[in-house]
C-alpha cells in the first residue's frame, strides 16, 4: 500500500476513534496517545535544521551562479506575495457570503491580548545571525536560511579548492533524505496520535457555534488550491494539477496534522523531488523559504476572521479598508515569519490596521487549532507549487540558452 493511503488511513481512524472517544477519554489519551504523537514530531524536528541547512548549501553551491541564485530568490518572493493577496481576497469574499459573525457575541470578559509582533525593518535587520551556531540551535530559520546561503555563495567563488566542503555537505544532505525515508515509515502511527487529542476535545458541541467561521476558512483553502493552485500549476508549472495534488498528498496530510510548516518541510522536499520532478537544487531554496515566509492559507484565515470580527461587533467595513486587509495580510506574512503563534498575531496586525478591536480575537483562539490545520496545508502546498513554477520557468530559461548558443 503507498505511504499516502497509510497515513490517510492513519488520519481517518484518529477521527472516528477522537468522535467515539470525546471528552471523557481526553486524560487517558493524553496521557497513553499524545505522547506518541509528540515523539513523531520529535523524530521530524531533529532533521530540520540539518536538513535545511545541507540542502540549501547544496542547492546555492550547485547553482554555480550568484545572479541565477537572485534570478530564483525574486521570482520566488513576487510567487509568494502575490498567492498571499489573492489568498486574503478570497477570504474576505468567503466571509462576505457567509456572514459567520452575524448574531454571534463576544463572552463576557473576554479579552485577548496579542503579542507585539516585530516591524517588518525588524525582520530584515535580524535575518542575519550573529552567532549561526545558536540560530540552528534556537531552529530561527530565517537566520539558518541566510547564514547557508552565505556558504553556498562562498564554496562557488572559492571554486575547486572548495568542493571537498561541498562534497560534504551534498553527503550530509542525503544523509538526512534517508533519515526522512525512516521517519516517514512510522508517520500513519504519528497522524492517528496526533489527530486523535485534537477530535476528542474539539467534539461537536465546541465547534457547532463557530461552523460557519470554521466552513469559510475550509471552504476558502480548498477555493485556492482548486482555483489558484490548479492555475499556477497547469499554467505557469506546465504540470497536471491531478499528478500535482497526487504527488503532495502524503506531505499535506502530515501538514494537516502536524499544523506545522516547519515540521512538515523534509516530507515536502522528498514529494517535491521524487513526485513532482522537482531539482534539489530548486527545491532546497524554495522550500525553506516558503516554510518560512509563504502563509496563503494563514492569509485566508486573516481575511475570514477579520470581517467576522467586524460582523460580530457590528462594524461595516469600507471596501478601503477591506482593501488594508489585503495588503496588511501580504505584508505580515514577512513580518511575522518564523514568530511562534504567527497566525494569532498576523490577524492581531490585520485587525488593529482597520481599527477592529483585538478582542474579538478570543473567539478565534478557540478554535485555532481546528482552523490551523486547514491553514498549514494549504500553506504548504503553496510553497510546492512555486517549486513546480520556478523549476519550470529555470527549464525554460536553460532551453533558451541553449538554443541561442547552438
């Protein structure tokens, strides 16, 4: 059986068993089923960063090119701010015909208080580590990003005196992609661990008040994944979108249950590179970078839950001031990026640029991690289909030369 049916069989038996169990089990299985579940992310955590980090060097080394390398990185950041913007439109059209907010109010003395999250200047300045040791020890991987960009972009101006260091940084990088294959074998376990804690305590009674909320965010990342993703992919990727979504599937449904973008990067990387033809040269900077700062399905999630706010206190936002939601949306996906409970604080920012009050936050925080898992994915498959366009558009660009230099 593939890995993909496993672990989806995996995911259907933690729901049915989460639905059967409720909340009555939810200390038997925390104690006896999360911990499982804990460990797999565990397992998958500890190859990240060296990973990462090998696969970028790698990837930036074998470039052989400075320019081709700033060729990728542009494209690959217009790639992801303009998805994010259509992201935040599609979620504000969602919340518009669904009107989540409506009749809902805000429990008394509910008040949520939002981290302050960095100035977008802020992330610029502190993307470059001072001590990259404590970077990949933190696991900040912007900073991890930055610091092996660096070594790639030495080891090809140094040229051949450096290739024994990349010779062992290419060795260390398939050191980890079989590290992943062992992690993978045990994943159908770890999704049924990991998804079974969340069904138990989110039973219907806690998510009924709030479907509509958790429908239109659903409702809007399967909107762009069928529509803009499908698009990009056939269009600009030249690929069928059903070999795409096949290829993707194991690593979106380890997304799914992980609500992980960082957890889930080595399964994107080895669908991306065994399923979808992807370099890894391409997809060692691409991938890490959209783990990082791609946040469409987030992005859906801020244009959903800031009109519901709006709804939910009676406030008619102007199409100004929707059109300030989009373009907050886009910009704090940098902004936040690498900042732990990213999505909360993204929609705090959204939120406070159109003068809604915070507040309305902490009926989201209710059911965050049932919206997260729809958000991950779709963040995830993003990032896949910018490296099924870019190595597309770098196929493109070799074959011109080519037939320019014959």
């Amino acid at each position: 059986m593939h890995l993909s049916n496993k672990i989806l069989i995996g995911l259907i038996l933690g729901v049915v068993a989460g639905l059967i169990a409720g909340p009555e089990s939810l200390a038997f299985i925390k104690q006896w089923v999360a911990p499982i579940g804990t460990l797999f992310i565990n397992l998958i955590k500890m190859i990240i960063v060296p990973l990462v980090f090998a696969s970028l060097v790698v990837g930036a080394s074998s470039l052989g090119d400075v320019k081709k390398l700033g060729r990728i990185g542009g494209k690959t950041i217009v790639f992801y701010l303009a998805t994010t913007a259509v992201a935040v439109t599609i979620g504000i059209v969602m919340s518009q015909l669904m009107n989540p907010g409506i009749g809902l109010k805000l429990p008394a003395n509910a008040v949520y208080k939002g981290k302050e999250a960095p100035s977008i200047m802020d992330v610029f300045v502190n993307i470059v580590p001072t001590n990259p040791i404590k970077a990949m020890e933190s696991g900040d991987m912007l900073q991890i990003i930055v610091f092996a960009l660096f070594v790639g972009i030495g080891i090809t101006l140094v040229g051949q005196r450096a290739k024994p260091v990349e010779s062992f940084f290419d060795g260390l990088a398939e050191v980890t992609y079989k590290i992943v294959n062992v992690i993978m074998s045990v994943a159908p376990y770890g999704v049924f661990a990991l998804i079974l804690p969340v069904v138990a305590a989110n039973g219907p009674k806690v998510l009924i008040p709030l479907a509509k909320v958790i429908a239109a965010v659903y409702i809007g990342c399967l909107l762009h994944m069928a529509l803009t993703y499908s698009g990009c992919v056939s269009i600009l990727g030249r690929m069928s979108p059903l070999k795409f979504f096949k290829g993707i599937l194991p690593a979106q449904l380890i997304a799914f249950s992980t609500c992980s973008s960082a957890a889930t990067l080595p399964v994107t990387m080895k669908n991306t590179q065994e399923n979808l033809g992807v370099s890894k040269e391409v997809s060692s900077f691409v991938l890490p970078l959209g783990a990082t700062i791609n946040m469409d399905g987030t992005a859906i999630y801020q244009g959903v839950c800031a009109l519901f706010v709006a709804q939910v206190y009676g406030v008619d936002l102007s199409l100004s001031q929707m059109i300030i939601i989009v373009l907050t949306g886009t910009l704090a996906s940098i902004g936040t990026a690498g900042v732990p409970g990213a999505g909360l604080i993204m929609l705090t920012l959204t939120l406070q640029s159109v003068n809604l009050p915070i507040e309305g936050i902490a009926l989201i925080a209710g059911i965050d991690r049932v919206l997260d898992m729809a958000r991950t994915t779709v963040n995830i498959t993003g990032d896949a289909v910018a490296s099924v366009y870019i190595q597309q558009s770098e196929d493109q660009a070799l074959n011109k030369n080519s037939s320019i230099s014959v």
